[in-house]
C-alpha cells in the first residue's frame, strides 16, 4: 500500500480512525486488516518524525 504524503496530523488522524474501527470490527481478517493499516501509519510517523 503506497501511503501518499500526509502531514503529521493526518496521519495520527487516520491511524486513530483505523484504530477505533479496528475495535468495533466483527471478523478476524477485518480487524487484522486494519490493524496492518494502522501498522504501516504507525511506521510512517516514525520514520518521519
């Protein structure tokens, strides 16, 4: 998944939303699958600031 570029507060913005629905999913691989969304926003705040 190719992330386009996002300032810091998007970024913290969508990862919180991915997040919360990662929380009130109701199957294994939709959770998953957010999560490993959630994942890669995680590392691209990191790798920027």
């Amino acid at each position: 998944m190719m992330i386009p570029k996002m300032n810091h507060r998007e970024i913290t913005k969508k990862y919180s939303e991915l997040l919360n629905k990662a929380e009130f999913a109701t199957g294994r691989k939709e959770v998953v699958g957010l999560l490993k969304k959630a994942a890669k926003l995680k590392s691209q705040i990191e790798i920027n600031y």
